[in-house]
C-alpha cells in the first residue's frame, strides 16, 4: 500500500505541481522548469524553464562525431505530451 496518496504513476506527477521537475523528451532534449498543470495526455505547462538540446555534428577534419549542447532559457513553455519521454525531480 502506497503512501502519501500515491497509488498510480500520474499521483507522482500530481505531487509535482507547483515544484521543479526534469522533463526528457524525444530528440535529445531536457527540460528543467516549475510544473503549473498536466493532463491524461502529459501536455504540460511549464515556467522559468532551462531546455537542453544536445546535437551531433561530425568534426570535417576528423570525421568523429562532435556533440555540442545548446541551452536555452523561457518564462512559460507548453509541452506536448507525445514528446514526453521522462519526468522526474530534477536532479540538481
């Protein structure tokens, strides 16, 4: 028996309103932000967030793959839920 009114997976996301989570998503991309609302579909409302994206290049000198991160910062971001790979506490 669960504690704390967690009996299914969405009460974990539920608990997490209102409170920094880290967000995986397809395409190589993170996201860190405050969680403002959900649905049954993981669309997400999201503020002060941090959006990693890591991409792949290949070096022309040494044909070696090269992979660079871009970060970038946004006051309000709508997530829709089937990019949705992950969602946690961050983990700093």
């Amino acid at each position: 028996m669960a504690t704390g009114g967690v009996t299914e997976p969405f009460d974990l996301v539920r608990v997490s309103l209102s409170e920094r989570i880290f967000v995986k998503l397809r395409g190589d991309r993170e996201l860190r932000g405050v969680l403002h609302a959900y649905d049954g579909h993981m669309n997400m409302v999201l503020s002060d967030v941090e959006e990693t994206v890591y991409l792949v290049d290949i070096d022309q000198q040494t044909q070696q793959n090269v992979v660079r991160t871009v970060k970038r910062n946004s006051e309000m971001l709508f997530v829709r839920g089937d990019g949705v790979v992950l969602v946690a506490p961050p983990s700093q």
